[in-house]
C-alpha cells in the first residue's frame, strides 16, 4: 500500500466494493476518519475508526478492529483476532472478539462482551489521529518507506503488500443509502456496485460499476468503461469524461464533454464547452 499524501485526504472505494441492503462490505481494510457518519453496517478485514466516528449499523473485521474515543456502533461489533476500544465507546448490541481485547474507561456495550484472549481495561489508543497525523510528518518531509512500514505494521500485512486495497472513508463525511458526501476528491474502483448520490470535489468511477445514484462535483468527473451510472452526471466548474459503452441514465452537466466508443447518455446535455466523440478506444491513465 503506497501513501503520497494524508490517506484520509480522500473517499477511496477498492474494487468489488458493495453496498449490500444493510452493509458496506470490502475484502480488504476499512479507514473511517474522525466524525464520520457511516449509515451502513461495514464488513472487512481490519476495521480502524477516528474519534466520534458513527455507525449505525453492525461492524464485522475479520483481522482486528480499533474504534477510537467517543465512536458510537448502532449494533454488533464482532472481531475475528484483537479488538482496541478506546475511552467513552458506545456499542449498541453486543462485542465478541476472538482474540485479546484492549478496553478504555467508560465504555458502553449493551449488550456485553467476550473476549477469547486477555482482557485488559484501560485507554490502549489515546487517538488513532495521532497516528495519521505522524503518517502525513512522514510523507511532509520524504520518509516514504518509514510510511510504508508504518501502515504495514498497522494492517499486519505478512507479505509486505496487500492484496486489496483499503476502503478509506475521509474525516467529517457522511456515506449511506440516500448519498455519498465528501469534501474531497472520490476514487470508486472496478466492479462495485453502490447505492446513493455521490457528492465530492472530484470523481472517478473505475470499470463496470453500477452507481444506484448521481454524481456531482466541482471539478472534473470521469465514468470508466461499460458503468452505469442511474442519475445525473454534474460538474460545477470542471469536465466530464464518459469511457467505453458507459451509459448515463438521467442528464449530463458540464463544461467539456468526451465520450468515448459506444458511450450512451439517456437524457439532456448540457455542455458550456466542446463535445467530443471519440471512435477508438483510448487507455485510461
């Protein structure tokens, strides 16, 4: 996993990503940055969670999940190896955990607790911040490899890369069924498939996605080859790209407008702008 700047500095969804009718699963990790609202449950490898982030519903990780200060988990959190839960967590169902459990004051399970391991109370991550802010002073000043092994260490990758890439949900950000909301750029990998409007500065949908939702930005948005997107695609002040045989079930909104091979858009466009049409294929950056 290769960082060259602050991780949390954009909505990142890997490939194969769904949004399910009650949960957000990926095959690899799970970032939420601080005072996130997830409206989903999330199913993942490692799950890590900034201070008063919010879920409403259940967490699954099947590596170890780290929920920092004030976090609130609507239902089950259930961790196949460690579980670190900071000071003043709430969790609304119950924890089960199949490893050791790090536990700080003033947590509220409502349901109780197991833990196969040790158990230990006390605060095991004053903030897991720290801990991106320490990873963005090594980027700042050119320790790309310090940050490498850093976010090894985190995830416990074994063979040094991971074989997925993590979901990354920026700080502040609120992802659920009716939208997407970020203030920073969106990159949506291969083969997802989503529900929700997707708000952010800018966006890039990978390789037959199917977006249940529209896309709007302020910059630049590109659709890759054979997505669908089922709403409108709109730009405030950028361009929008739409790939090979992608089609747009609603209006295109923009400056510039290139389409590729095949590409269809079902409803109005409106470009201030060029529009162009390409009649062969072109390799995505």
């Amino acid at each position: 996993m290769a960082f060259s700047r602050d991780p949390l500095d954009e909505l990142v969804v890997p490939d194969g990503t769904e949004a399910q009718e009650r949960d957000l699963v990926t095959d690899g990790d799970v970032l939420v940055g601080g005072r996130s609202t997830i409206e989903f449950g999330v199913r993942g490898r490692n799950v890590l969670a900034g201070e008063s982030a919010e879920f409403r519903g259940a967490i699954e990780a099947d590596g170890d999940c780290r929920l920092d200060m004030w976090c609130d988990v609507a239902e089950n959190v259930l961790v196949g190896q460690d579980a670190y839960i900071g000071e003043r967590v709430h969790i609304g169902g119950k924890l089960k955990v199949a490893g050791d459990l790090d536990i700080g004051d003033d947590v509220e399970i409502e349901e109780g607790f197991e833990a196969n391991g040790w158990i230990v109370i006390r605060n095991p991550m004053p903030t897991i911040v720290l801990l991106f802010v320490y990873l963005k002073h090594l980027l700042l000043i050119g320790e790309e490899d310090a940050a490498q092994r850093l976010i090894s260490e985190l995830v416990d990758e074994e063979d040094g890369e991971p074989d997925t890439e993590p979901l990354v949900i920026p700080r502040n950000a609120t992802v659920g069924d009716d939208a997407w909301r970020v203030s920073t750029p969106a990159t949506i990998g291969d083969d997802c498939r989503l529900h929700g409007n997707v708000r952010a500065e800018t966006i890039d949908v990978g390789a037959d996605c199917n977006v249940f939702g529209s896309l709007r930005a302020r910059g630049d948005v590109t659709v890759g080859d054979g997505t669908r997107i089922h709403g409108d695609v709109t730009t405030r002040d950028g361009d929008v790209t739409i790939d090979r045989d992608a089609r747009i079930l609603g209006d295109v909104s923009c400056d510039d407008l290139e389409l590729g091979p095949d590409a269809e858009i079902d409803g109005t466009i409106r470009a201030d702008g060029e529009i162009t049409m390409r009649t062969t294929e072109r390799e995505r950056e």
